[in-house]
C-alpha cells in the first residue's frame, strides 16, 4: 500500500494570516513568509536541545545575536526583518 502526503501551501497560510481570515490567530504567528520563502515553526518540536546544542550541530554561530534580535523586536512590538543579517553583536546565554 502506497500512501502520499498532499504537500501544504504555506504561502497560502501566510496570506490567510497576514489579512486576518483567520480570527483570534495566536501571535506572534508561526507561520509567516518573504516573497520567496516560507517558515513554519512547530509549535511542539520532536526534536529538544537546547540553544548551544542546535548552534553547534547546525553550524549557526549567531543564533543566540538572532535570537535575542528577534525577541526584542517582539517585545517592542516591531517586525523582525527576515534578512539573515543581525544588527546586534550579542553573547546572549538563554536557558
């Protein structure tokens, strides 16, 4: 028996998001796009490691400048540019 999988439109999500056809949607969304590309972060993650353990598997020496970036773009409540340039150069320890 062969199954397939119907692969899901993000960019579609993103558009439903962003123009508010989905009401009471959880912010900050998890699903968000540029013009070329889309994220879907997962709210329940299968795989858990910590912030120093996916910077080093994933070669990703600036998650933690990224991460904090992020954070407080969010707590200013101001977007976050998804340009993969960060503006600050912090050495951030997170939990």
């Amino acid at each position: 028996m062969k199954l397939s999988r119907t692969p899901v439109n993000y960019f579609t999500i993103t558009d439903a998001l962003t123009s508010g056809f989905i009401p009471d949607v959880l912010k900050p969304c998890r699903t968000f796009s540029t013009s070329t590309t889309t994220f879907h972060l997962a709210i329940k993650p299968s795989l858990h490691m910590s912030i120093d353990a996916a910077s080093d598997l994933f070669r990703l020496p600036d998650l933690h400048p990224t991460i904090s970036e992020f954070l407080q773009c969010i707590k200013n409540h101001m977007n976050h540019p998804i340009s993969g340039v960060t503006s600050q150069d912090l050495h951030v320890h997170f939990p």
